[in-house]
C-alpha cells in the first residue's frame, strides 16, 4: 500500500528546507510573544534576550523556559497571545483547579491542530472512504475535539461517540462498520476484551486501525489489542499546552513518532542542569509552538523523558521521531489518563485531619489503572466504633475524587508500615509494567 | 461498674493476630476475653486483659495503634434463655447493644460472663440491677 499523506509537501520537506521553514517562524513567534506577551517578554528580559538574538534555532538556547509552575502563575490570562475577541475556543487540561491548564485558540489554531490530527489519521491509512470513531472524551479534554477535527479534515465518516457506554460504541463499530477508532490504549483494549466476551472474533470486527494515545502504553500491550481488534495499532502523543493529541503521531513503521516539525520545534535537555543534549540523547522533551497565536509556548518543559531520532523513515516523512516517553522527570503519575500528583493526594488528606503519612501504589489489572491510597492508622484517628472508621474512609474517597476525578481505593494500614528508605518515605510505587 | 477493654487497629491479613498475641504473651499479659470484627481490609481485636496498664504499655512500645473503651461485664445465668432475659429488659430500657462477646464462664458461680459495648451504660446498670443480675468487676476478671 502506497504511503498516505494529509499534506505531503510538508511532511515529506527535505530537513534544509524544514529548517529554514522553522527559523522563518520563530523569528515571527519570538517577535510575536515579545509584543503580545509580557509575562514571557519579561522572562526574556531578565535573560537579556530581545528577538533581535534569535535568528533560527540554534538560538533556542537564549531563550527562558515555560514549566507548567509558569502556566499556574499566570493562569488564566497571562500567557495569551491574542485579545480574547480573536480567541474561539479554550480546552483544559484533567487535574485541580490549582494544576489545571487552560489553552486559547484561536481559529488558526485550532485548524493547525487538526491539520495535526488529520496528518496522524491518514498516516493510519485513514481516508475519506473510512468511518472513524472517536471514542475519546469530548469537552475539556482535547482527545475527542482533536481527533474529530481531524477527522473532519481527512473527510473520513465521523462517529462522536465519546467515551463510555461500552455497548453503544460496539453497536456503532458494528453497524456503522467503523474503520478506524480513537481512544484512549486501555479503553482499546478493555474494548477488545469485551468483543472477545461476546464471541466476536477479530474478522467480525470491521475495524481496520487505531490511534491511541493519552497515556502510557507498552509493546505488549499494542500487540494485545492489534489480535483481540484485528487492527494496526498507532501511538499518538501530545499535550493540551501544544493544541492537544496530534503533536507527534505514528506511522506505518510504528518506530517512534513523527513530530509535526512545521508547527513544534523540540529539543531534548538535561531536566537538571537544563542544557541542551545532542541528538539521540535521552532527556526532557521540550517544546516550542513556532506558529500558535493564542497560546504560544515558548521551551515548554513537558517533563516527559524521551529521545529524538533523525534516521530516514521508510514511510517517506522526513520530520523527526520522538520515542515513546520512558517516563517523567516530576512526580505527575498519569492514571487511567489523569494527570495525577502525589501533592494533591497528599492536601486531601491533610484536609481530613489525616496525618500526611500515606503510600501511593498504582497497578494495571485487567488493562484499567487502579489507584491504592494507603493511610497509616494513628492513635488519633483509631476509635473502636468500625462504623465511624469505615465513614471516615469513605470521605477520604470522596475528597480523592472530587481533587483528582478518579476513584481510588484508601486502606488503612498498621503504623510504621510504609515503607521508609533512608528516613524518607517512598510515596509512590508504580508497579505497572508498561 | 463498667470494665476497661482495650481495642487495638489490625490489618486484615495472615499474621497480624499472631504479632498482637505474641507481643502480648511476650509482655506477660494474659487474655481474658477477646473477639474480632473485621472489614474488607482492616480489623479491631477487642480484649479484656489481666493487666490493663501493662497491657497499654507494652502495646504501644509495640506500635500498635489501641484505645480503652468502658464495657460492661454482665455475669448472665448459664441457663436456656438466661441471655434472652437481660437482652429483653435492655430493649424495653432502650439500651442498644453495639457489640458482645463472652468471657471464659465460671464453672464455679454456674454463670457465663458477656461482655457488652451498649449505647447507655447508665440504663443498661440501673436495669441489671433492677433484675438483680451480676456486674463483673475488672479485678474480678482479671483472676479468673
């Protein structure tokens, strides 16, 4: 099958002329956030950085970096580009309000992302003879709006079912003959499980291919869901600081990921020192939107650990691969696709009078991320009456679930239990095998 | 006339009785009564002991997490329906019981002991009283 491009002058420009491409824009970008920008202009100017030092990447080097404690100081005003009169729409990120991440498009934006996102679907070998359904949230989360903007573009059938109902989205991709699903890689496979369950084998099922991405997902996990869908599986990767999924996609060679070089620059850097690693090196992926108006980040920290890789791809795209992200340099567990932070467990149960004496353990059972939250039992809290302790854990659930949106289990356990290494207590123990 | 019990936080799985009793009779404390609730993933062990404070003391070195809660120790008549009899005024008293479990019985006195966690312990001694049954006293437990 003959490789399939949304927009092949772009994605298959030879690196000189991608390059130049890039300069050009980030010399207006940087003019752009200097003008319109002041919290970032100030940045600058306490680096003793004006747009006249950045003539094309190799400057990137001058230029501050933007971390998500940035994205909170000037939230939700303060990194925008564009009067909120040229802005359409916002999208937010999972999370508290305090973590909470809230972008602006603008038209030109929005149409960029899903130029993104309709580049992944055909590299997916969607057409517009194929029925996508797009089984990622729609509202805040950027999953279903994205993809579906993408989907539009390819002209591919667009089915919006959103997530959830589990019955309804099979019904869909059998009687509407879906050929291509987007969701979430654990709700694929929980997906395909059920489909097993009902007897359907991977022939009955009309799919052909998925993209999935919002969460980490392993190998062995793709090959799961490639045999119980009878699908090809596709990563794709992105963050709503960068317009959202479709940052960097896969394509037939599932071997990293293509990231959309004519709209992102990145770099890879140390998360310590913050220099910049030669190529190949593995490090933070850093980001910055060279052609964004509204929300314009410049060096966005992702906090995602990963390579970058210039090897030619057999898929003809000439745009730089990005490997799946190893991990994070910060504490953010990502758990069934909310971002998750030990911090906010920890205020919850501060709130609730518990000491902040807890254990965090994170497992994948049956594909779905499940969330313990371990408490130690403290003379304080400890009353003979079980039904007044089994209350005060149900509001710890409660108070779990209204700060992080996911429902976690909380046991109690026996004092001096958790865990402690050199005096410090391990919080976090991640035992998903990804 | 109620007795001090002392109830102690366990986790619900393989050993952690073992661990309280042990640490117990490595402390010379000797068990006079004792039941177990349980929840899904945790436990209370309830227990009247010989030694109350020796008992606490040698607890909390052994960092488990307790409390002394007033019970009443109701010295019931061994026969048919003798339990029946005291439940029967307690409800026409309005006394709940929340929990029970038995002592050792007394061969001797021809009596089995309850001991009783109730809403209002107050009611619950004026009626025993008025039916003339028995409070057991701690010490009384203690040597039993």
């Amino acid at each position: 099958m003959a490789e399939h491009y949304y927009q092949p002058e772009i994605e298959t420009m030879p690196r000189e002329q991608m390059k130049e491409l890039q300069d050009e824009k980030l010399r207006v970008q940087v003019q752009h956030v200097w003008d319109n920008v002041p919290y970032y202009r100030k940045k600058m100017e306490e680096k003793g950085v004006s747009p006249e030092d950045i003539h094309g990447q190799e400057d990137l080097k001058k230029l501050p970096f933007l971390s998500k404690a940035d994205l909170r100081e000037a939230y939700p005003y303060g990194l925008m580009g564009k009067p909120l009169k040229d802005c359409v729409r916002i999208q937010s990120t999972s999370g508290t309000t305090g973590k909470r991440v809230v972008a602006f498009y603008t038209q030109h934006d929005l149409d960029l992302w899903e130029d993104c996102c309709a580049r992944a679907i055909c590299a997916a070998g969607g057409t517009d003879e194929d029925v996508c359904q797009v089984s990622y949230g729609y509202g805040l989360f950027t999953g279903g709006p994205g993809l579906n903007g993408g989907s539009h573009k390819v002209g591919s059938l667009t089915i919006p079912t959103s997530s959830g109902n589990t019955e309804r989205q099979i019904m869909f991709i059998q009687d509407l003959s879906a050929t291509i699903l987007c969701c979430t890689p654990s709700y694929a496979a929980y997906l395909g499980e059920t489909m097993a369950e009902m007897g359907l084998k991977p022939e009955d099922i009309p799919l052909k291919a998925g993209i999935f991405g919002a969460e980490a997902w392993s190998e062995e996990m793709r090959r799961d869901i490639e045999n119980t869908l009878g699908i090809k599986a596709y990563d794709i990767y992105g963050l709503t600081e960068l317009s959202g999924p479709g940052v960097a996609f896969e394509c037939s060679e599932q071997n990293g990921m293509h990231i959309n070089e004519d709209h992102f620059i990145a770099e890879i850097i140390d998360p310590e020192t913050e220099e910049v690693l030669p190529e190949g090196s593995e490090g933070e992926l850093v980001f910055t939107a060279i052609d964004k108006e509204a929300f314009p980040m410049m060096r966005y920290r992702t906090r995602d650990i990963c390579s970058l890789s210039r090897k030619p791809c057999s898929c003809g795209r000439t745009h730089v691969r990005m490997a799946k992200p190893k991990g994070r340099s910060d504490d953010m567990l990502i758990i069934r696709g909310v971002n998750v932070f030990p911090s906010q467990i920890e205020t919850v149960l501060l709130n609730n009078g518990y000491p902040a004496n807890y254990q965090i353990i994170v497992d994948r059972v049956r594909n779905t991320d499940t969330l313990d939250v371990q408490v130690e039992m403290t003379p304080e809290m400890f009353t003979d009456n079980i039904g007044e302790i089994e209350e005060r854990q149900k509001t710890l659930v409660e108070g779990l679930k209204s700060m992080l949106g996911l429902k976690a289990k909380v046991s109690l356990v026996a004092p001096k239990t958790i865990a402690r290494s050199e005096g410090k207590a391990v919080r976090v123990i991640d035992k998903r095998k990804i | 006339m109620s007795v001090k019990q002392i109830s102690v936080f366990l986790e619900n799985r393989p050993g952690t009785l073992y661990n309280l009793t042990k640490t117990l009779a490595d402390g010379g404390i000797d068990l006079r009564a004792m039941s177990v609730a349980e929840t899904k993933d945790f436990g209370i062990a309830r227990m009247i002991v010989d030694d109350l404070d020796k008992a606490a003391t040698v607890l909390k070195e052994a960092e488990f997490v307790n409390s002394l809660m007033p019970v009443i120790a109701v010295a019931v008549d061994d026969v048919k329906g003798g339990l029946a009899r005291v439940l029967d005024e307690f409800a026409k008293a309005d006394v709940n019981v929340e929990y029970m479990y038995s002592a050792l019985a007394s061969k001797a006195t021809g009596q089995a002991y309850m001991i009783m966690r109730v809403t209002d312990t107050e009611a619950a001694e004026k009626t025993l009283s008025d039916m003339n049954v028995r409070l057991v006293r701690q010490e009384e437990l203690a040597e039993m």
